[in-house]
C-alpha cells in the first residue's frame, strides 16, 4: 500500500496539470470559435505558418 | 439599415463629442475595426471565401472569420467603410450585414461564462479525482486505508465545493432573504450537508463519506447552468449588436449652419434637414423641397407618398428622393414612434408572466425535496433516537433527489434545440421563446417586409411598346427612387438599351422628366402626369401630350415565403395576413401565396387589437412581423419572430429574429420546437422515474455513496442523451 503514496500525488499532479493547461487555453481563447477551427482544419491556406 | 460606420474623431465632431456613440468610437483603436453579420455561412469554403474576399479589398489589413458566432473581424484602414465589406461580400455571394462594433464590447458577459467554466473544470478536476480514491473505498478498503482515502477527498472536495458551487449559494441566500425557495436551496442544502455529514463520519472513522457525491453534484448542476447561461448570452449580445446599428443623429439647422447633432437635444420648433435615403429622425411638418417618403416600416404602405412643404412626417419614415426641411413638432421620447415602443413595454411586462416548464417544476420540487428529507430524519430520529444516523439519511435523500437531471433537463434541450436554430439562420432572445412557439396554433403574418422583401418589381413589361421602354429606361436612371432603380434594373436584365434624353432632370417628389425628340417626357406620380391614383403600386410613363402609361410593380416575394406558409398549413395552423397596405394589393398577394384570411388597410392598434382578441378566445399567436405598425402586435402575440431587416423596435418586441433574408427557418423553428417540449417532458419523466426508484432506498437507510454516485450519473447522461437526440 505504500505506493498509493507516490500514486495519489502523482494522479492529483498530472490532474493538476490538466486543469491548468484548460484555464490557459480558456485565457488564449482558444473555445471562442469551436465550429470554425473544426473546419479550419480542413483548409491548406494556413499549412506553412499559422496566423492568429 | 441605412446606418453606415463612421471614423470621426472626437476633433472632428465637436457638437457630437457628448453623444455616447462618439464615445464609443473614440477608444476605438486608430486602425477601424468593423464587424459584419454572416447569417448564411456554414462550412470551410465560406470561412476562406469571405476571408479572401475581404482581404482583397484595399485598406483590409486583416480578417477574420468566426463561425459559431458567425461572425467577421476586420481590420482595416479609416477609408473602409462597412457597407463598401458588405457589398464586396454580397458580390462574392455571401449574405452579410453590419454590425455595430461599440456594442460588441459586451466583456461583462463573456466575464460570466468564462467563470461558469473555470468553475465547471476546477469541479470536473475535483470529481475525478474524488472518485477515484471513493473507488478504492467502494471496491472494499477497510480501515486507516479507507479513512486516508476520505481525508485526501476531503482535502480536495471540501475546498472545490466552497470555491465551484458559489453560484448556488449566492442565489439560494438571495431567495431566501426575500422568503422564498427556489431550485437552489435544496441544492445548497444538499452539498453542505453531504459535506458536513461526510467530514464528520471521516472524523470517527465512519464507513459512508459522500465526498464524492457533492462535488459531483457540483459538476452535473454547474454544467447545466453553463449551458443554460450560453444559449442566453449568445442570443442576448446578437440581439443586442443587431439593435444598436443604428446611432440616431440629426442634422440641424441653425443660423444658416449645418450641424450633426444626437435626437436628444432636439426640441420643437427647431429646423432639421433630411437627406434623400435618409431616416426621419423626428415627427415633424415639412417647411420646404419636395420628396416622396416611404412610410412601410411605420404603417406597411407599400407605395411612397408625396411629401411637400406642409405635409407632416413621423420618425422612422425614409425620405427617398429629395431633401426636406422638417420643423420639430416632436422629438425623442414624444415621438409616435417612442410611443409604439411604449406600447411595447407594457405589452412585454404581461409576457414576462409566463412561467416556463423549468419554473413549475422547480415549484414542485423545492418544498418536496425539503419535505422528504425532514421526515425522513424525524423518522429516523424517533426510530433510533441516533442524530447522527438521522442526519446522514437526510443527506442521502437531499443527494439522491439531487436536480442534476432537472438542472440539465431543459437546458440540454435548449442547447441542442437552439443551436440547430441558429445554424439555420434563426437567432432566440428570450428564453422561454421556444416553449412558447411549441404551443402555437395561429400564424400572423404582415405582407411588406416581412412576406415580400420590401422591393418592388416591374411587371407586365412586355406589353409596352419598345420604345417606350427604352424612355422609361433612361429616365429611370436619373432617379434613386426605390420604383425607378427596380425599373432601370429590370430593363436593362431585359437588354434594353436606355434612349437619348435631353434636358434630363428630377422633380423631387414627383418624378423625373426630359425632352425626346423635341417632345417632353415624364416618368413619376400618377397626379403628375394627369392620370388616375391606382391601388397598386404603380409609377406612370407619358410621352408628349399622349396619355400616360401604368408601369405596374409588385413586390417581390421573400424567399422561403411560399414554402413557410405551406409548411405552416400542413401543420395544420391556421393562417391570417394582416397589413397596412390597400386592400387590392393583399387580396392579390394573399392569392398568390395561398393564405386564405385576409386582413388589410390595419392600423397598428387594430393589428395588437386582433392578435389580443384572438388570445383572448384561447388562441396561441405567432405574430411575424417587420414594421413598426407590427411592433405592438409583436408584443401582445404568445410568440413573435421578426426579420434581420425589421426595425430595431420590432426586433426589440419579438423573440426570435431572422438573421438571413429567408423565410423557411420559421416552419423549421415551429416543429423543432414542438420536439424539443417534448424531449424537455421525457426528461422531467425520467429524471422522476430515476428518484421515484431510488428514495426508498435513501430513505430506507440503504443509500451507500456508490448507489448515490451510480443514481446522479446515470440520470444526467440519460437527460443528456435524450436531448442530444433531436433532429
């Protein structure tokens, strides 16, 4: 059982680390269009450098 | 809309330095920055498409295209104007229509939604997490295992449920401060009782800890609200970017001096000049020049009327062909215009009544809830004389009847329903709109604007002689009037080839006319050219002294139009046209389009009048309409939709707002909306269904967390599922 003490912080960690990479996404903006970049995705405009 | 966006510095316009409109435009960065409305975009080839188009146009330094707003950003020099993007777009073959860009700033609201989200992934984060460790506990940990267990969940459940479920406790206390209960005090109570009862069974090393229940409970309620606050705000800030296009501005005139000046500060007996193409910003008695004014969005006349010194005019009329002096008789709040937007006021505040599903529910469900719980713990209680035991089945119950699936039970579906509106082009700003339009049984429709596009065209062409059209061509081209661009564009699709005029010139108010062959030649108003008024929208042709010949027009039908009146009837509603315009005009038009009651020459108050007596014999209304004579019609009627091209306060009074010049989303949003009531009932059915089975168990005292946990998820995923099935 001694492992669930490196196990448990390691999951709250990685969990952690989840959470903060969705705040800064959410910061960047990045939910603002979900429909367009789901499309943007299909075009070859963008391909040699991306553009914000 | 005749609004076009403007750069003035707040230099250049010292007379307008206090409008709040110059404000706006102020902090606005040096390089403009304009938005455009694409209501008819939908994939790939439309996001390059306009991209490409605007980035061509000069001065555009960058575009760019959001496509679940549909919505465009643009970039661009002083020198771009909106409108000059719109027509680009519309030349490219994409719908587009300006938006204001001051408007847009509507931070507060994206500040909201992004804390229901920051919120909704710190609980997600939490649950997770929680529910792992409660796993270890469920599949049989015993002991100093198991307590660390509920001490790590605890460590991690109790901060997040303080910090992800502020929302609720906010609006609980505010209910019950004003003596009420509402959805959120069974919720409130259930999290800190889970959570207390929970820390003290952990503290005595108990077996049951609901940790994980509370946050989930968190998570599942938080989703639903962020849904629910989306859709709304969605809806609230286009609605309101659509409403704000026009900045009301008037050009005064005083002591031989043009000034720009905002409505407000005008008072009677003041002088404003009114360009051709231009809103009449006040009510008023023409002094001098001549001009026809169109008066369709204020009464639905399709014809101009003649407008000269002495005439009187009203505010949102549109001056077509030449400049007016009008002497203020009233200005802002006293204008018949600002009086229609009263009536609707008033007509709204009687709407706002109306309780929604989710509202009568929650009724039922709060003082239930809170009922079950507390007999439950007095049962126990004189069962057992165990406070602890009584208290830890209250928790149970209070979590078992959790309202995650209520909470997702109608904002699911509205989610789902409403984005599939907005897809098709059709905008919700109220809330409670789309249950409203499951319940129609009447379709109101007006004729001008709303059923035909508001744009006249030439009929019977062939019939006149040759020549003569080549005349009416080439003095058609001398004039802005509505009838005369339909007619010069018409004939020359036609090929004909205008003829040599002299002496060209236009008589405001009444026509144009010119010499041809030494003969004089008159294209305008029936009294001009000494013929009859006719009852349909005409404009006359005379030739020398020969008689005058009718030009007959008629407007054209909106797209979409035919297909949502038929739609409508095999649904089975019943179909009214009722407009301002004469009598011979709607029973023609009335015929064409299959619509077989027909009401016309309606003043606006018999309009609200007929739609209030019809929901006063039970009738459900749908009112579509356009102009400001439908406006308090639009408010008195159970549901109202308006088009993109109505005036700001027909949008303000109806629900839903078309967005793109086609008609047909109505018949879709009428049947979408009918399912979508339905899936909302299947959802409150088996949300009931789910607690109905699982409170005797939480009352019974045979509640575990696992059960509990098992019980929440499976009902929210199933309410969610259920809406997610709508076509």
């Amino acid at each position: 059982m001694d492992v669930l003490g490196i196990l448990i912080p390691v999951s709250l960690f990685l969990g952690g680390v989840g959470l903060a990479a969705f705040f800064w996404m959410l910061k960047r903006g990045q939910f603002d269009d979900p429909d367009g970049d789901a499309h943007r995705i299909l075009r070859d405009d963008y391909d040699d450098a991306p553009k914000d | 809309m005749s609004a076009t966006y403007e750069h003035p510095g707040p230099a250049a316009c010292p007379a307008c330095a206090g409008a709040p409109a110059a404000e706006a435009l102020a902090e606005l960065p040096r390089n403009g920055r304009l938005m455009l409305s694409l209501p008819a975009i939908h994939c790939a080839g439309c996001i390059s498409g306009v991209e490409r188009a605007l980035m061509a146009v000069p001065g555009v330094q960058d575009a760019r295209v959001n496509l679940t707003l549909k919505r465009a950003a643009v970039q661009a020099d002083r020198s771009v104007t909106a409108v000059d993007l719109v027509e680009v777009l519309e030349r490219a073959g994409y719908e587009a229509h300006e938006l204001d860009p001051g408007v847009l700033a509507t931070t507060d609201s994206d500040r909201r939604g992004r804390d229901l989200l920051m919120r909704l992934a710190v609980a997600f984060f939490a649950m997770m997490n929680v529910m792992l460790l409660s796993v270890a506990v469920w599949s049989g940990a015993e002991g100093s295992t198991r307590d660390m267990m509920h001490w790590i969940s605890a460590a991690i459940a109790i901060p997040a449920v303080i910090f992800c479920g502020r929302p609720f406790y906010v609006s609980a206390w505010s209910a019950l401060r004003v003596r009420r209960l509402n959805m959120d005090v069974p919720i409130t109570l259930a999290i800190l009782l889970a959570v207390g009862t929970s820390l003290y069974e952990t503290m005595h090393s108990g077996k049951h800890a609901y940790f994980d229940a509370a946050i989930a409970l968190c998570f599942f309620l938080l989703a639903g609200r962020y849904l629910d606050y989306r859709t709304r705000a969605s809806a609230r800030s286009a609605a309101q970017e659509l409403a704000a296009l026009e900045v009301p501005r008037a050009l005064r005139l005083r002591d031989g001096r043009e000034e720009t000046v905002s409505v407000s500060e005008l008072s009677p007996g003041d002088i404003v000049r009114v360009k051709p193409g231009g809103r009449i910003p006040v009510d008023g008695r023409v002094t001098d020049g001549a001009s026809e004014i169109d008066r369709a969005l204020m009464t639905g006349e399709s014809l101009p009327a003649y407008a000269g010194p002495g005439s009187v005019v009203s505010a949102g009329e549109v001056n077509l062909t030449g400049p007016l002096m009008v002497e203020v008789t009233a200005a802002g709040e006293d204008t018949a215009l600002h009086r229609i937007a009263d009536l609707v006021a008033v007509a709204e505040a009687g709407r706002n009544n109306y309780t929604s599903l989710a509202d009568q529910a929650a009724k039922l469900y709060a003082p239930g809830v809170h009922i079950l719980s507390v007999l439950a713990a007095i049962g126990w209680w004189i069962y057992t004389q165990d406070l602890r035991v009584s208290l830890n089945i209250a928790a149970a119950v209070l979590i078992i009847t959790c309202p995650c699936a209520l909470g997702l039970a109608v904002p699911a579906v509205t989610t789902a329903a409403s984005g599939r509106l907005f897809r098709k082009g059709m905008l919700i700003k109220d809330g409670t709109a789309m249950e409203r339009l499951a319940e129609v049984d009447t379709v109101i429709f007006d004729k001008t604007g709303t059923l035909t596009l508001g744009a006249p065209q030439p009929v019977g062409l062939d019939r006149h002689p040759a020549e003569a059209m080549r005349v009416a061509l080439g003095l058609a081209m001398a004039s802005a009037h509505p009838l005369a661009e339909a007619l010069s564009k018409a004939l020359r699709d036609r090929g004909v080839r205008p003829a040599k005029l002299d002496d060209l010139r236009e008589v405001p108010g009444y026509g144009v006319e010119a010499r041809w062959h030494e003969q004089p030649v008159r294209l305008g108003r029936a009294g001009w050219v000494g013929a009859e008024p006719p009852d349909i929208t005409a404009t006359f042709l005379q030739i020398g002294s020969a008689d005058a010949l009718p030009l007959t027009f008629t407007d054209s039908l909106r797209p979409g139009a035919a297909e949502t009146v038929q739609a409508l009837k095999a649904q089975g509603k019943r179909i009214v046209l009722i407009s301002g315009d004469t009598k011979g005009a709607v029973s023609s038009f009335a015929a064409e389009i299959g619509i077989d009651e027909v009401i016309a020459e309606a003043l606006p108050a018999e309009k609200a009048g007929f739609v209030a007596g019809l929901a006063a014999e039970g009738a459900r209304v749908l009112m579509v309409g356009d102009g400001l004579n439908d406006t308090a019609a639009l408010a008195a009627a159970h549901v109202s939709i308006s088009p993109a091209s109505a005036l700001d306060a027909s949008r303000a009074a109806s629900d839903m707002v078309l967005l793109g010049r086609d008609l047909s989303p109505i018949a879709d949003a009428v049947r979408i909306s009918v399912v979508a009531r339905k899936r909302i009932s299947e959802n409150f059915t088996l949300a009931t269904v789910y607690n109905v089975l699982a409170v005797p168990f939480a009352i019974a005292g045979l509640a575990t967390p696992l059960i509990a946990a098992l019980a929440m998820s499976a009902s929210s995923l199933t309410v969610s599922l259920n809406a997610l099935r709508l076509k």
